[in-house]
C-alpha cells in the first residue's frame, strides 16, 4: 500500500487486515512505527528503499499517492495483479487528476494485470461493514491534528504539505 500513512492509506492498512490480507505498507522514515503499530506486516520506508525496484512481487498495489508510473508498478505485480488508484500528489495542472485513470484504461487490456482507479460509491452495505469493524475495535481512525472551524484555512494550509499521519479533524462548536 503506497501511501499507508495517510488519512486514507491507515484505513485501507487497518480493513485488509481485518479481511486477513497480508500487508506491506509504503510510507516516510517518520511514519514507520506508526504503520506497523496499526497492523502492516512488513513496511518500506521510500526514503530508503523504492518498493518499485525491489525483488518482492504484489496481489494488489492500493496507491494512494500516484509516487510512480504504472510500468513501475507492473513491474512488481504478480501476473494476475491488480492495482488500484486511489489519489495523487500531483499538483498544479487542472485535469492532473485524470492522467492515471485514463493511463490504467488504456493499459489494462494489453495485459494480464488489472489496472483501475477508485471513485467512492457510498452504500448501507459497506457503511454497515466499516461501522462493525470500528465497533469491534478492529478498524480505529487514526488522528493527526484537530481545529476548531474558524481554524479551518490553517487545517487547510497543514493537508496541503501532503504530510499528515491519518486524518485531520475540523470540529464544529
């Protein structure tokens, strides 16, 4: 999971684990400990290893900061891998945002790996599954930083440096 460290990335960590997957996450030498403390099996820290390069071959790639070009990560997939985008760092360009997504269409069927991006669908089902895996205290939301709401442009200004451990919380009084 590339990106495991993130407001997205320590869910994702935590849900696999709960279906029983075998989990490698991918974050900064800051975050380490942080990952394995939330269930990762094994964890690559980017600032010393590029996971991309390494001998180590993937089911699934959840990529949760689009840090590489998809021939990267297909070089580290197993044949019937899949990877999925979930978000990017790509900043500045208007339409950045549609580069992977278009990318992972035209790729996928020239091989036998699966290449797709996730947009979120909300529905009971999978609301339901995530509320009892909180419930039972497998799943807990990792929290970074909390604002008030008239300190909403500086939590603004803090998610925009892309380095927040989990999610950043805006309460309302």
């Amino acid at each position: 999971m590339n990106g495991a460290s993130g407001g997205v990335g320590t869910f994702a960590v935590q849900i696999a684990k709960a279906f029983g997957a075998n989990v490698t996450g991918v974050c900064s030498t800051k975050n380490v400990e942080l990952v394995r403390s939330i269930g990762a099996d094994q964890v690559i820290d980017y600032t010393r290893e590029d996971f991309t390069k390494g001998a180590q071959r993937y089911d699934l790639i959840l990529d949760n900061v689009s840090t590489h070009g998809l021939l990267d990560y297909k070089r580290v997939m197993t044949p019937n891998g899949i990877y999925v985008g979930v978000g990017s760092t790509e900043t500045g360009r208007w339409f950045s945002w549609l580069v992977g997504p278009v990318e992972a269409w035209l790729l996928s069927p020239f091989t036998s790996q699966k290449f797709g991006t996730i947009f979120a669908e909300l529905n009971k089902e999978d609301i339901a599954t995530l509320a009892g895996l909180m419930e039972s205290g497998k799943v807990t939301p990792v929290i970074d930083r909390t604002y008030k709401l008239s300190e909403a442009a500086e939590a603004l200004r803090y998610l925009e440096k892309g380095h927040a451990r989990g999610k950043v919380v805006v309460t309302v009084e």
